[in-house]
C-alpha cells in the first residue's frame, strides 16, 4: 500500500473535516511556469512522490522561504491550507510518512521546523484551495 488511497467511514470523514477547518493557514508554494498556471486554472493541487516527509504538497511560511525551498524554480503561489492536526517531525524528515498513516495516526498535516523555515506538507487536495499567484 503505498498510502494514496484510504477510506475513511462516515464518521471518521466528518471528524477529519471538522479538524481541517480549524486549523486554516495562508502558505505559499513555489513551482514551475507550467505547473503554476494548471494549478491556479484547475485550483487544485497533486501531491508529489518524495520529499522530507514522503509523497506531499509542500509549502513554506513565507514567499521568501520557497526560494531555497522548491524543487522547481518559478512563480510562488498563495494557498489556504487546511491543516486539521498536525505532526511536527524532526528536521531531518520522515520520508516514510504517507496519507493513510498519518490519518491512522490521527493526524492531517506534517510541520517540519527547518532551519531556513519551517515547511508544512499535506497529502490530499481537498487540503489546499483559494490557489493564486503572488505578484
């Protein structure tokens, strides 16, 4: 199982809904030319395949922060993220970390505490929307 299919029942979908509303940050990713424009015309964005903490959609505190952040260079866009609960892992990472453990583990989003700023991952589109540039 790799993590990017998980079912939750009925209950457990409106409790993990309530704790993403909760919890909703301004952050801002930093992509390609052409990622950046299906991103903001589909206003959805795909979880990656690796990183620090596994397969996620990567973000930074600031518009500053996505510089020394991103894999691909090019425009930074603001988010709304919902984040529920969150994990905070060590610098060093987790790569091992996937959608359906940490929603097993009663947990929505992963904070990584980095030297050069702290990164916030989450694993479902349904996470991150009001997707816009930053001019």
């Amino acid at each position: 199982v790799d993590g990017s299919t998980y079912q939750l029942d009925q209950a457990a979908a409106h409790s993990r809904h309530s704790r993403l509303d909760r919890n909703i940050k301004t952050l801002y990713h930093m992509t390609s030319d052409k990622a950046a424009l299906s991103i903001v015309t589909m206003q959805e964005m795909r979880r990656g395949s690796d990183g620090l903490a596994g397969g996620g959609i990567y973000f930074a505190v600031s518009e500053r922060d996505t510089a020394h952040k991103a894999h691909q260079k090019g425009p930074i866009l603001r988010a709304k993220v919902r984040l529920g609960r969150v994990k905070k892992i060590s610098s060093n990472g987790n790569s091992s970390i996937t959608f359906s453990r940490l929603l097993q583990e009663g947990y929505d989003s992963v904070m990584i505490p980095r030297p050069g700023g702290t990164e916030y991952v989450v694993y479902n589109s349904d996470q991150v929307f009001d997707i816009r540039p930053v001019y």
